[in-house]
C-alpha cells in the first residue's frame, strides 16, 4: 500500500504525488459510503489507482477545503481595491478559528495609498503579533522578503480577488506563469482567475496552495458567546466582565465596554458583524432540530460504513422472503 499526498482534484479524480511520481487516483467505495471528504493536501494511502484511507490531519480549512498546511498568508490590496479592514479582520478571525498561525501580506505598494493607514496597520496588527510585509508584485519590491515568509513551508494564500496573490506568485518564480486579471475599472474588484485548490512547487523547499478564494468568509457556524475567542484584543478584557455569557455589546457590568477606547474601531465593528451571524446560527440550530445519522462506526480502532436502521431493515426483509421462496419451492411437490 503506496502513501502520498492530494495535490489536485479535478472532478472525480485525485491526483496524488508518492515519492516525485503523480498518481491518477478514483475513491474506493467504502470511502464514498463513509461519507469521507478528501481535501487537497491531505495525505491518503492508494492502492491500483484508488484511494483506500485518509491518515490522520494536522489542520484543515473547511472553505475553500484544505488540509495539512503551515501558515496563511492573508494577502490584501493598499489600492485598487482599497484596503477593506473589515475583510481582513475575518480572514484573520478565520486563521484563529483554526488555530493556524497568519502572516499579513499588504500588497500593490507602488500605487498612491493613503500613507496613514500603515500606522493603523502597526497599531492594530503588529500590535496583535503578526508578521507583517509590504509588497509591489509589478515593480519587484519586497519579493524577497516574502519569498523568506514562505520558505520550508505550504502556505495557503487568502485574500479578495483582485489582490495580488498570483502576481506575487509569479514574481517569486516566472515560469509558474499563474493566470492573473486586472481589476474591473466599473466595480473596482478583481474577478477570480483561480478555479481550483492546487498545491504548487515555488522553489525548492516552499509550497503554496493556490485557492478559488476566501471572498465568502461568514461566521454562520459558531455561537455567539464564542466569537470574542477570535479577537485577542477584546478577549483580554472578557474574564472582567459581570456576566460570565457577556457578548460586550450593551450589558450592565461589561468589561470590554469599560475598555472600549482601547480597542480599534474596525476591530470593534467587525466583531459585531460576526455576532450577529453566529446569533443567525443559534437560531438556525434551535428551530431545524435535525437529526443526522451517523455514517460511520468504530470497533477496536477499526472504522466501518454503517449501514442505516432503514436499509437494514429492507435487507432483513430481503432476506426473509428469499428464505420462504426456496422452503415453498422446496415443498411444492410434498
């Protein structure tokens, strides 16, 4: 049994490298019936061109699906489009949720930009604990230091269309030629040039994953007493507050509020609009009480497609039937 890496999928198909080879893979059927969804950068065993099993992840990102990676490279625009705080705050919220560590990429610097925003960028950012670089993929500036951002690891890019992230791409290595597209001139947005996750060789020793984009992120999946977890600038302020389910928002005894100056108002802004997304959530889970049966099942460490209550019972009944045709045909003639 060969072990490899997902790189690609295309379709039905999974592309998987095994020692510099790429192997044209299929999923095998117990995998399909298990329900299990195979991300790119996922590492799988395959055997005569199918894949038998996922080993086991380090991480993943459930939009666009991802897994096995070391860092984020949240990538955004000084100019055209304008810098939206408010969007990099959710890619940066996202890179929490995950628990996977981000470096902030502010790119097109050659542009004329409102140079007060990089004091901003330091007071909240840096401030923060990220990394942070400025780039110019058209005129070569601070290619190098990104390329330093990358090295030894497989970074997944994130960012709005439009941004930049495969020029800087391109940059760094020529011949990787990834497809770019300039901003629309009537919207001022870019328009995404990616169609699929794909992991791609830069140099040597860094990879990136190159996505169909971040441009959906909505926090429609968490609680909303969860959301301040994702802002360390006001979950400093939580253990303060009166009420142990304070969501800082009008309560009496708030200590986030009491603290409020100190936090950005972008950072304050944005926290609001995900509370009000994850109460969407709340609200979604408490009235659809759905039920989902589960797909699989464990015995001694060994996982196993469960066949469900209803299919069960049709086969019993199968079954019951074949057995009084042959005690009838057998006693046809008695």
């Amino acid at each position: 049994m060969a072990q490899g890496q997902i790189y690609k999928i295309h379709s039905d198909f999974y592309y998987v490298v095994s020692d510099g080879v790429t192997f044209e893979c299929k999923i095998r059927e117990v995998l399909k019936k298990q329900k299990e969804k195979i991300l790119v950068g996922d590492f799988v065993e395959f055997d005569k061109g199918h894949i038998t099993k996922i080993l086991p992840r380090k991480n993943f990102i459930k939009r666009p699906s991802v897994a096995n990676i070391d860092q984020i490279i949240i990538v955004s625009a000084l100019k055209e489009p304008d810098l939206d705080l408010h969007q990099l705050n959710r890619y940066v919220a996202l890179a929490k949720y995950y628990n996977i560590p981000a470096v902030l990429c502010f790119n097109k610097e050659d542009l004329k930009w409102d140079k007060q925003l990089k004091n901003k960028i330091k007071n909240i950012y840096v401030n923060l604990g990220y990394k942070i670089t400025y780039t110019s993929a058209t005129e070569h500036k601070g290619i190098k230091n990104f390329e330093k951002l990358l090295e030894g690891k497989t970074s997944v890019l994130c960012g709005n269309s439009g941004v930049g992230k495969s020029s800087l791409i391109n940059a760094i290595n020529p011949n990787l030629n990834l497809r770019t597209k300039s901003v629309s001139e009537k919207t001022l947005r870019g328009t995404h040039t990616t169609r699929h996750s794909e992991i791609i060789n830069i140099n040597v020793n860094s990879r990136i994953v190159d996505t169909p984009g971040f441009s959906n992120v909505k926090f429609d999946f968490i609680l909303p007493a969860d959301v301040d977890l994702l802002f360390d600038d006001i979950a400093i302020y939580r253990d303060g507050c009166k009420y142990s389910d304070c969501l800082h928002i009008n309560e009496d005894g708030c200590n986030v509020l009491n603290n409020i100056d100190k936090i950005d108002e972008t950072r304050y802004e944005s926290y609001l609009a995900f509370i009000d997304e994850a109460r969407e959530y709340k609200e979604k889970i408490k009235y659809e009480g759905k039920k989902e049966e589960h797909t699989k099942k464990t015995i001694h460490n060994k996982t196993f497609a469960k066949i469900s209550e209803k299919k069960r019972q049709s086969a019993r009944n199968t079954l019951k039937q074949k057995i009084y045709k042959e005690y009838e045909n057998d006693h046809e003639d008695e």
